[in-house]
C-alpha cells in the first residue's frame, strides 16, 4: 500500500473520530455561579442537561419519568390541596403538581434564587415547565428548605416532597437526614422524597410502588444510605406510618434513583 493511500486512509480516520467526538461533547449554553453551586445548562443533539456544581439535576430523558414518581403518584394517591416542595427551584417538581387542576397552591422553598430565575427566564424550562413561574397557585419562597420546615405549622400543607441537592451544593447545615427526615413526617401526613447515587443492591429497579413490610423498613432506610444516627432518630416514628419505595434505574444518566412515599 503505497503512502498516498496511508494518508487518505488516516485522514478519514482523524475525520471519523473528530465527527463522533463533537456528536457527543456537550455544549456549554449558559452558566453562572451562585454562593451555593455552580449552574449549567448543556446541551448536545436534541438533548439537553441541567446540572449542578457538575451533577446533573434534570437530563431531558429523565424528568418526566422521575418527576411522575415523585409528584404525580402521591398527588393521584392522597388528593393533597396544599403542597410544598423543599428545593424544586428548577420549577418542575411545581409543573407536574399544578397540572392536577384540584391541587389549590404549591409553596416552593429554595435557597438558590440563581436557580428559580434561570429557569423562569430559559426557554428551555420555560418550555418544559409549561411557564408555570405564571401561575397564580405558585408561591416561591426564597429561603433554607430546613428552616423552612421548622418553622411551619403542624398539618399545614397535605404533601411535602423533598427535592433537596443538598449533597451537591455548598449548603451547610447540622440537622442530619434522620431530622430532617423527622422534621417532615411531622409536619405533613404525607412525604415524598427522593434518594439518589446510592447502590440499591436487594432494591429491584421498577417503575411501580411497593409497600415495605414494617420489619423491613429499617433495612430499606441503611439501602438508602440512613446512618445508624439517622435511622435511631425516626425508627419510632415511621413504625406508624405506611412506607413505599420505587426504585428506578436511569442508566448512564445518574444510575439508579429511590423514591419513597411515607404516609399516615
């Protein structure tokens, strides 16, 4: 093989390899730094990601899958009229809640303004919130999610979903999972949270529900990743309450994903 030939032949190899590269490399289409983390939206082909201090919060091939989970089956569940989302400043969490016509007010409690004003200001979110910054049933409240629930009323709102990226900010705090945990049950007969980048080994992934039998409760809370600290603080309560758990793989996105529905 003569080396005219060689060279065309590495060429179209260099040339394969540059196309595929830029196929796959996200592109930076808008960025900012907050006092609590550093916030991107990236883009690649017809996906897009929203990320956070570099891990991604919302991947277009997931939000609706792990938004369903989280809001739409305990609000088809328990009927909740009044609701608050802890965290949730990407606005989605509340876009999925208000879509039910018979939930009268969602309260969002972020502590990341930065958040909440990208993603009423981005076409995209705008988009794929459905604008709902504009409905009138929407309270933003700008503000630490434990305060927050420290401060409220007992029975005040009928579901609190959890939606804090407390792992992945620069948000200090000295309540622990436990009391936090806690905090919730008290405050709202019924809570909905989420737990990600944990090995949920004996935990099949699925995209239904199921009911934690009471002896088993406290094993699901160590595959979740509760400390024995966190786990001593809310044993009593949750031996009274009705606990399901969903557990679903998102692949390369972020791996797998628990959500988890505690309930009188």
């Amino acid at each position: 093989m003569n080396s005219r030939i060689l060279i065309g032949l590495f060429l179209i190899v260099v040339f394969v390899f540059f196309h595929i590269f830029h196929m796959y490399k996200w592109n930076v289409i808008f960025e900012d730094q907050s006092d609590y983390q550093t916030i991107e939206l990236v883009e690649r082909n017809s996906e897009f990601a929203l990320l956070l201090n570099g891990n991604i919060q919302v991947h277009s091939n997931e939000y609706e899958i792990s938004h369903r989970l989280q809001c739409n089956v305990p609000i088809e569940k328990f009927k909740p009229k009044n609701i608050l989302i802890l965290g949730g400043g990407d606005l989605i969490a509340a876009r999925f809640c208000l879509e039910d016509k018979n939930v009268e007010k969602v309260t969002i409690c972020e502590i990341d303004e930065k958040v909440v004003n990208f993603a009423k200001r981005n076409d995209i979110f705008k988009r794929i919130t459905n604008n709902v910054s504009k409905d009138k049933r929407l309270n933003i409240v700008i503000g630490d999610a434990i305060e927050y629930v420290h401060n409220i009323n007992q029975s005040e709102y009928d579901l609190i979903i959890e939606d804090v990226e407390i792992d992945f900010t620069n948000q200090l705090s000295k309540v622990n999972r436990g009391s936090f945990l806690m905090m919730c049950l008290n405050k709202s007969r019924v809570f909905s949270g989420t737990v990600p980048d944990h090995n949920f080994a004996n935990l099949d992934a699925s995209e239904d529900f199921k009911s934690v039998a009471n002896y088993n409760k406290i094993n699901v809370l160590k595959q979740i990743g509760f400390e024995q600290k966190d786990i001593d603080v809310v044993s009593n309560q949750i031996k009274d309450r009705n606990m399901e758990i969903c557990v679903r793989d998102h692949g390369h996105i972020y791996g797998k994903e628990a959500y988890i529905i505690i309930h009188k």
